[in-house]
C-alpha cells in the first residue's frame, strides 16, 4: 500500500525517506502484500468459475528470489522463458513439476537441460519438437500454438498473429502432435499467448476459441485427449492515474464459458486450464525510487537529472512506456499536477534516456526524492550495466517491515568475468 504519512511517502508501512537513507538510490522497493493481493484477486476470479484454474507466475517480469518465495506459498506455479529462470525457480525451493518452459530459438544444449530438470516442456516450433524428440521424449507436451489473434500496449509486445516470430501456425498442430504421440509422448497441453499489456478482455476470449478449435481438430485427427488448456499471460495494468483496471470478471466469465463449452461439445475429461500473468501479479507492487541531482533549466525545458536512468528502468525508452511519478515528500505535492512542467533525465550518455517528459509536478530541488510507480513489471529484470553503472538494490517491505533482498552492485562487480587477453599483459 502506497500512501502519505505525516507528509511522507510510505510503501507497506515503511517510510520511503528512510528506505533511501538506509539503502542509497536508485532502489527498487517491493511490497509483499500487494503481490498477495493480486495474485489472490485473479485466482478467486477463475477458481469460482472453474475449480481446475492454475495460475503460472510469468517469471520474465520480475525473477527476485523473494518474489518466488512468496508466489511458491501462495500455490503458485511458474511459467520461465530460459534454463536460467528455470534454474532459479528451483532454487527458489519449487519443484520440476510446478514449472512450465515457453522458450523460442532454444539450444539442444538448453533443451537437454531441462528435460533432466523435469520440467514441463512448451515447444515453439516443429524444429524444436523434432529436436527435443531426438534428445528424449518427454511424459508430456505442449505446443504454443499462434492462434493468429495478437494485441498489446506497443508492437514489440504482440506475441501472435501474422508478424510474430512465436508458435506454430495452426495448420502445424496436427503434424506437431503426430510427431510427438509417435515418439510415445502420452501427455499432452495446448497453449497460445497472444500479447502483454492488453487492457481489454475481447481479444482474450477470441484467442481462446481460436485455442480451442486448434484443440478440436487435433482431437479429431489424433484422438488426443489434452490434459491443459493454457491461454498465456498479457492482463495489463493502468499506468496512468485516470486508466481504468482491466475488466478481470468479464475476461474470467468470457474464458471460462468457451472452454466449458468445449468440453460439453467434445465429451473431453475437463483439462486444467492455465494462465501466465507476470505483469498483473507484481507491477503495482513495487515503486522505484530515484534522488533528483540536477534541476536545469534552459531556454526549452526544464530538466530534472536523476540517479535512475534507462540502465535501472528500460521501459520508458524501449516502448515510449509512461510510468507515474511523484515526490516523496508532500510538502512538494501541494500543487502536483498543476506545478512546473519537468522533464526527468537519468545519468545515461544518450538523448533516449528520459524516465518522464512534459510532466507537472510541484516545485522540485535537488535532492529531493521521487517515486517512479508501476516499477515491478520488466524494471530490474531489464536492468543493465549499461555506461558501466552498477545495477540498484531491492528491498522488500511488508507491514512496517524491511529487507534488504538484492544487494546494490559495486564498481568492483563491474569487472566481475572479465580477463585482459594474455599477450596485453
């Protein structure tokens, strides 16, 4: 919960000022019951529709130990797109069969890993089937099938449809499944993921009969029984103050009731039905916070440089994505929205690396603090050493309590891995 105390940004209970003072900035700050929360609202949503629901954490937005932790109590299940986030989910303490991989262009090398991990394998291709059936077939399949139906908040974010690069054609699925059931795979999923960020239930419930028509004809042709429906992640968040929150109980209404149907009209044993939020779950849950260094002011604009830049945030210049931003100290909010108008800059050598244009905010001074909201979706995951800046710090917070759970790189891991070639010696 964000809220003012005294004049003060607080974060579940625990004073932002304090954080910074404690921890240095940029930090990333992360509140456990709001992770709770959400995960908690989209599960009841489905569950009362369809007792057979499992929600598969996506791990790209957010790969924090403590975050797995959390979500792994809760019943989690996890969704990884690489041998890494596979390997750190394991070692988050969840076992093989709690982790599903949906990975694209993957090494034989990665796929061999992960069969001897044990988790449920998602292929994206006939090449990577065929591939992964030389190495050893597996007790079960899925295939990511492209339904043809993609959205989301940016292009680079639409994961389907005619331009994708993801998933199998849907003219694919019935040579996918042969080639499978003929090297004595007896366990089967289907899968689609559409998009991230999408802010409207339509396009879900359209992927979701394209998933299921895909499903019947391989049913028919096959007669395989599919075990998991999974629909991918994408519910999106509103970024903006004035956004409204995605429809979560039309989109649960909507899913449901085709998959039902398809069960009723196929005679199929209800399979498991899948999602994969990573967004929903831990965007809101976490707030970057940044120290203003520079206030400048030219003949065009007014800058505020602050210590985040591209390096802690990428989003903003990756997708021209906005992310709210306001003063720790109210005394500063008194007319926020209606103040200066600022961009916020952050250190990187580049005229890309700008958090926020054109934004009101109060009258800001150098070394005041500012909170970056929605910050817990693809911040540190895409975080860099870019212009050889150590990546931040993260703490988690929960009802008045803090920890520290990521340590702040230093200039020395800077050289971490690195050699001088022998003959510059």
């Amino acid at each position: 919960m964000l809220e003012y105390r005294n004049g003060e940004l607080h974060i579940g209970g625990v004073s932002c000022e304090e954080l910074a003072q404690e921890f240095d900035t940029p930090l990333y700050v992360i509140d456990e019951e709001r992770i709770r929360q959400n995960y908690r609202r989209l599960k009841q949503a489905l569950q009362a529709r369809y007792p057979k629901t499992r929600i598969y954490y996506a791990v790209k937005a957010n790969s924090n130990l403590s975050i797995l932790r959390i979500l792994h109590i809760e019943g989690a299940y996890f969704d990884v797109a690489s041998p890494g986030e596979a390997f750190i989910v394991s070692k988050a303490g969840v076992d093989a069969e709690r982790i599903m991989f949906t990975g694209t262009s993957v090494r034989d090398d990665e796929l061999e890993y992960l069969l001897d991990l044990g988790v449920y394998i998602n292929v994206d291709s006939l090449s990577e089937l065929r591939r992964l059936l030389r190495i050893g077939a597996p007790s079960f399949i899925s295939a990511r099938i492209n339904v043809g139906v993609g959205a989301g908040h940016h292009q680079h974010c639409i994961t389907a449809g005619p331009k994708s690069k993801f998933g199998l054609a849907e003219g694919e699925a019935v040579e996918a499944y042969r080639m499978a059931k003929n090297a004595g795979v007896e366990r089967f999923g289907i899968h689609t993921h559409i998009g991230s960020g999408i802010m409207e239930p339509t396009p879900f419930i359209q992927a979701m009969q394209r998933l299921l028509a895909v499903a019947s004809n391989v049913k028919q042709s096959l007669n395989i029984d599919f075990e998991h429906v999974d629909i991918g992640g994408g519910i999106g968040v509103p970024y903006r103050p004035e956004e409204p929150e995605f429809d979560l109980e039309t989109y649960a209404e909507g899913v449901i009731t085709k998959l039902k149907g398809w069960i009723e009209e196929n005679g199929s044993e209800p399979p498991i039905f899948a999602v994969e939020p990573g967004r929903y779950i831990v965007c809101d849950a976490c707030i970057l916070l940044t120290r203003i260094n520079t206030v400048k002011n030219t003949p065009y604009r007014r800058i505020l440089g602050v210590d985040a830049g591209f390096h802690t945030l990428a989003r903003p210049m990756l997708y021209g994505s906005y992310h709210h931003i306001i003063p720790v100290r109210e005394r500063n909010a008194e007319n926020s929205g209606t103040g200066p108008i600022y961009d916020v800059a952050g250190p990187i050598c580049e005229s890309g690396d700008l958090l926020a244009r054109g934004r009101a905010l109060p009258e800001m001074r150098e070394g005041d603090l500012l909170a970056i909201l929605n910050a817990g979706a693809y911040g540190f995951s895409m975080s860099s050493q870019y212009n050889s800046r150590p990546r931040p710090a993260e703490v988690l917070v929960k009802e008045g309590r803090y920890e520290l759970v990521r340590e702040r790189e230093t200039l020395e891991d800077l050289l971490r891995h690195q050699r001088i070639a022998s003959w510059l010696r």
